[in-house]
C-alpha cells in the first residue's frame, strides 16, 4: 500500500492510483465469489432442509413423531 506522503511526481501518484484500482479490483472478484457461494447455498430447498434437520435435531419432534404414528395405527386397525 503506498503512503500518499511520500508521492512526489506525477509517475508516482500514477503508479499509487494504478496500484489503488487493481487492489479495488482484486477486492471485488472476492466479494463477488463470497456472493455467489452464499446465493448457492441460501436455495430455498437447503433452506428447507436446515428446517427440517434441526426440527429432527429436537426432542419434541420425535416424541410427537411417534404419537402421530401410533394414532394413525390405532385409527387405521379399527
């Protein structure tokens, strides 16, 4: 990074505003990489998948899980 102090002719101030623009550049690319994973990642279909381990993850889920099961049965053997 150059120190703007120390710029005393124009080939310098040239070469720091070069160096400035691929630096921005440079940082761009990676936000646009950091974006385009994110995008790839928030789907609505993982969205629903993440929903849906974490609900599993919980205990009330199984136990409520297993309810439902056997009420069907019940309901279903009558």
């Amino acid at each position: 990074m150059t120190d703007y102090k120390d710029i005393r002719t124009m080939d310098e101030l040239t070469a720091a505003i070069s160096e400035n623009k691929a630096r921005i550049d440079a940082q761009g690319e990676s936000v646009h990489t950091s974006l385009t994973t994110v995008q790839d990642f928030y789907t609505p279909k993982n969205l629903a998948l993440q929903g849906v381990r974490r609900a599993a993850l919980n205990v009330n889920f199984y136990t409520n899980a297993l309810a439902l099961v056997r009420a069907l049965k019940k309901r279903l053997s009558k």
